[in-house]
C-alpha cells in the first residue's frame, strides 16, 4: 500500500477564459478536503498558495479548530485540520515530500486530455509498493498546463450518467478518494 | 430507472449534544449539492428550512446564479442551481413530490443505525422500476430519530480504511450519488 498526500493548487490554476491566475483560498475547501483526507487515511493535505498572507489565512482556520476553543468542542475537527500543511508554491510542497524524485504527482482534470489511468488502475497501483504518491487537485478552472505536462499520472475525471461534469473540488477530491482507497465492499 | 432526488435538511437534525435544533444555511451546500445532483442524474434538490428568512437567502443564491450576471458568466453554474427547490419542511417535501405514499424515503446517516441497506444493495434496487426516491442528508450531527425512523431505507455510512467518519455532507453527498448512480467503470 502506497502512502497517498493530497495538494489543492491556488496557483497555478485557469479561469474561465483559460488564462493563469491565482485564487483565493476557500473556507470550507480547507475543512472538507481535510475530513475527505483524514477519513481514506491521506497523510498529508498541502494548501499551495503563493500569497502568503492567504498562507496565514489557512494558519489561522487551522489553528482555531486545532487550538482554539473550536477544538474542545469539536474534536474531530481538530484530528482532520491537523494534518493541513501550506506550502508557497508546488516545488516547496516536493520539497517537502523529499524531492520531485522521491515521489510520484497524480494529477485530477475534468477536462479531456491524453495520458489517461482510470480510476480503477490508479485503484490497483496503489494497492502494491512504491513511491509515495502526491494527488494535486485544482481550484478555479483546473490546473495549468505547465502542471499537467508535468504530472506522472493523469486521473480519468469523474463522471456521472449525464453530460454535466461541474462537480465542485470538495465533491471531486471526496468521490476520487472514495474510488481510490475505499475498502471493498 | 428509478428517479432520484434529493433533500438537505435543516431541521430537525441534531447538534453535539443529540438536541434537536435548526441549522443555519450554508452557501456551499447549496452549490456543491446542486453540482452533485445535476452532475448524477438527480431531478430536484430540495433545501428543507423551517425559517422564511433563510429559504429567501437560499432564494436569492439561486436567483444570482440563475438570473444575474453570473449566470452568464458561469453558465453550467445556472444549470445546477436551477434544479434547487425551498421548501418550509419534510411534509411539504413530500406533497411536492406527489404525497409520503408515492415515493420512498431514503436517508443517509453516519452513525450506526439499525435496518441498513448496503450502498450496492440500493445500487442494485434504482437500477430496477419502482417509486420515485428522495433521498435525505442531514445538516448539524445528522437527521433526527423521527426521520431516521419514518425513513424507507437506511443507507450504511460511507467509510474510508480509517475509523474517522466525519466527512462534510457536501463530500457525503458526493460519495453516496457516486456509490448509487456511477455509470459501470
């Protein structure tokens, strides 16, 4: 079994006209991607922002749920929030890992692109040894080129019955987790 | 083919303390829950709240995204949300959808519960004709015991290798119409 990380991407993500921007942190993506994380046995959650005034933003909901009196009263806020780490930028967060070297990215896309492995392969690679595996989500309207070009791995994106494919990150890291490491049924 | 839809509720649910209380409306919800039913298929998503003030403001989310200017900035956002229905409580859930009689409850429930359907169980039974489902999730620490027990079915929880089961219901959600209704890989 494979250690899995996960990384939400501020930077650098599209917009809606394809261009390069940096987002702003969400609220509830910290915390939802954290619970998500935190229940399929993630190690580490990384929140990637350049800005490090947005970084401090994410140190300071942490630290009210994992120190603050949100902590005595919802302890298992805490057990989640607690394994949030922020990072400047994606080379800090393979720093962190011990190296681009040392571990492998999968990358998640909603749109179409080559180099694909299906959810169900992805599923069975990390049911055998290797690498420690980083799954990069992105915010806004999905990762950079430079990002994907880059990526050891590219997650068929989840769909359902109908065309529509505008799940929110904190449903498509939720339902990509599920069908990565839940246990059989 | 069953039909599918599904309900947030806001009242009654529980809080830390298993007291019954009324919850506040969370921007989110209402956006991550839409783009989850529209993306699996769903017909309706009604937000169940007792208090007018609050189905005004869940009222003018959808208005914003359906009619405003970001409805033609994000349009696939518009198709989501015009799926969101406010309805004052359970019972006018019900009458909505033709009356208690002509449709099955299902909820979902993290904790332990008895009279559990397995998610392939009721994979298994949508796949199949009968009664339209509305399928129920629970804001604050879950669904009151006077829902669960007027309830059709009991979906189990869904779980990850861990024993942390605290997922956000906008993740829940996610999972479960994934679990339900996925096209086969």
């Amino acid at each position: 079994m494979r250690d899995v990380s996960i990384g939400l991407v501020h930077y650098p993500v599209l917009d809606g006209r394809r261009e390069i921007v940096t987002t702003a942190v969400t609220n509830l993506d910290v915390h939802d991607l954290a619970r998500s994380a935190r229940t399929y046995g993630c190690r580490r959650y990384f929140v990637v922002h350049p800005i490090e005034a947005q970084r401090q933003l994410v140190g300071r909901i942490v630290d009210h749920w994992t120190h603050g009196s949100s902590a005595k009263r919802i302890p298992d806020r805490k057990e989640a929030l607690s394994i949030v780490e922020t990072v400047p930028s994606l080379e800090a967060t393979y720093a962190a890992m011990g190296g681009r070297d040392a571990i492998e990215v999968w990358i998640t896309a909603a749109r179409d692109l080559d180099r694909r492995r299906t959810l169900a392969e992805a599923r069975a690679e990390l049911a055998q040894d290797g690498k420690p595996v980083l799954i990069l989500f992105g915010t806004g309207w999905g990762l950079a080129a430079s990002v994907v070009d880059a990526a050891d791995a590219i997650l068929a994106p989840v769909r359902g019955p109908t065309s529509y494919n505008h799940l929110s990150v904190r449903a498509a890291c939720a339902i990509v987790l599920d069908r990565l490491l839940a246990p059989e049924a």
